[in-house]
C-alpha cells in the first residue's frame, strides 16, 4: 500500500522518515490517518496556483501597440502558457492587436 506525505501529498517509501518533496518529518505523524473511505490510500489534494503572467501581458500589450514585431513576441509566449487560462486569452488579444496595428501602419504608409 502506498502512502503519501499528509503535508504535500508526495508519494512515499514505507520506511520514508522524512518526505523528500517538503523535507517534513514523518517520524510523529500517524499514516494511518491518511487512508480515505474506501479503504484505500489517497494522496492529499493540494490546489495548483494558476501562475501570475501579468508583466508578460501588460508589456505585450505595450509592444503591441508601439512596437509591433516584439508584441508579436510576447503574444506567441502567452498564447503557448499551458500553466494559465489567463495568459492564453491576453495571448490571444495581443496577437489580434499586433496584427491590426501592422494593417493599420501598412495602410497608412501606402497613402
């Protein structure tokens, strides 16, 4: 039967005396409080932070809109995030934005 640090959730060897992800000491803590319902063991359920891309959204939209060819730069960064939701949508409008910004130079520039 496996088990799992009742700190962090890690998976553990039997003899385990500490958890080798958050270096707790499992020496005084009781394993057997870490079995779920069903009898079997679970590991404890840690929540995953969505990861904080706000300077890469606010400089994307700044180089969107000024320097085009480093907005695009930023939008592909954001747009393959896999860790942030967030960061894939902003990816998304500072491309568009890049994009526009570009037609609207072209066309100006062929007046």
């Amino acid at each position: 039967m496996t088990k799992y640090c009742p700190f962090c959730g890690e998976a553990l060897v039997d003899e385990a005396k500490f958890c080798k992800s958050c270096g707790k000491n499992l020496d005084n803590v009781n394993m057997e409080s870490n079995i779920g319902p069903t009898g079997n063991t679970q590991p404890y359920s840690v929540p995953i932070a969505e990861k904080n891309h706000t300077l890469a959204i606010v400089l994307g939209y700044v180089f969107a809109i000024f320097i085009p060819l480093i907005g695009l730069i930023f939008g592909i960064y954001l747009l393959t995030r896999n860790d942030s939701e967030n960061a894939k949508k902003h990816g998304k409008f500072v491309l568009i934005l890049t994009f526009v910004i570009w037609a609207i130079s072209f066309l100006l520039l062929m007046n």
